[in-house]
C-alpha cells in the first residue's frame, strides 16, 4: 500500500473517524490515512471478523466492528 493516500498537511489527532466498508480494499487505504493523520479509527464493516482483522492489520489506532448500515438499529450501535 505504498500509494496510500497521506493527509501530510492535516493532523487529525484527537478525532475520531468512522469508515463504512472498512474492510475493503479503498475503505482500509482511508483507514490507514487516517490512523496515519493521527485520528483513532473505527474500521467498520457488514463483517464483523473482517473489520476486526483489517482493524488489528492497520494498528492500534484501529478497532474494528460489525455494522449493518441499512439498519438503524445496528448503526445506532455503532456509534
């Protein structure tokens, strides 16, 4: 992932970032920007095993989480 995009100029430390789809490919490139940028990350994906996986992968900037988005309740859950 060498071409991962950088957020160089902006420091995001002490945010918090929640990315949908976290586990696929594009959503673990932003994941790992953003973890990069300094904010603390919720990888969060349909698959709960898959966002926990891609959480651990990217580091401890990361949690993962499962999250259906077209349920309310289970995004409510989320947050």
């Amino acid at each position: 992932m060498a071409n991962a995009p950088t957020f160089a100029a902006t420091r995001l430390d002490g945010q918090v970032a929640l990315v949908t789809g976290g586990a696929g490919i594009l959503g673990q490139l932003f994941c790992r920007a953003l973890a990069e940028a300094g904010a603390q990350v919720a990888v969060v994906d349909l698959f709960e095993d898959a966002a926990k996986t891609a959480a651990a992968d990217i580091g401890d900037a990361c949690v993962g989480f499962g999250c259906d988005v077209s349920d309310p309740v289970s995004v409510q859950a989320a947050v």
